[in-house]
C-alpha cells in the first residue's frame, strides 16, 4: 500500500460546485466559510473566487458580508505567509 497525497478529482469538483451553488444563491459567507476549509483546493481557484465575492459584496452593498470576506481574503493572505496583504485586508474589515 502507499500514501495517495491531494484530494479525489472528483471531491475537487464537488466543492467547486458547491461554492458556484452557494455563491448563485447569494450566500457568500457560507461560500468564503467553504473555500476557506477546503485548502486541498488550488490557490488560482481559492483567491479568484474570494475576489469575486469581494466584488459581489462591493456591489450589493452588504456591510457584514463585506466584512466576512475581508476577513477572509486576510485569513488566506496569511495562510499563504504575506502578512502585508493579510494586515491590510484585517484593516478594511473593520
């Protein structure tokens, strides 16, 4: 036997869906809240979606989503070691 490192294709498409799902119901928090515990997928996906709900929250004008996805764009900068863009994100959120 040996070690298979990553995650199922198929789990992978799974989340993707799910977060296309939550975002076109307009639940962005659940959708920041599940592309930041699924860290098994890729960083371009991770950060051009947390991008686009910070575009949707800028649009729509919504003060906590707003602020959650501030938050957790700061949580993904620091996951990835760039405090600078982690700080300057906590920063907006409040």
């Amino acid at each position: 036997a040996f070690a298979v490192f990553g995650q199922d294709p198929d789990s992978i498409e799974e989340t993707k869906l799910e977060v296309k799902r939550l975002i076109d119901a307009h639940r962005i928090v659940d959708a920041n809240s599940l592309i930041k515990k699924s860290s098994f997928l890729d960083i371009e996906y991770r950060i051009g979606m947390l991008n686009k709900n910070l575009e949707l929250a800028l649009k729509n004008d919504n003060p906590d989503v707003l602020t959650n996805t501030y938050i957790t764009l700061g949580n993904f900068w620091h996951e990835q070691s760039n405090k600078v863009k982690a700080f300057d994100y906590y920063l907006k959120s409040g």
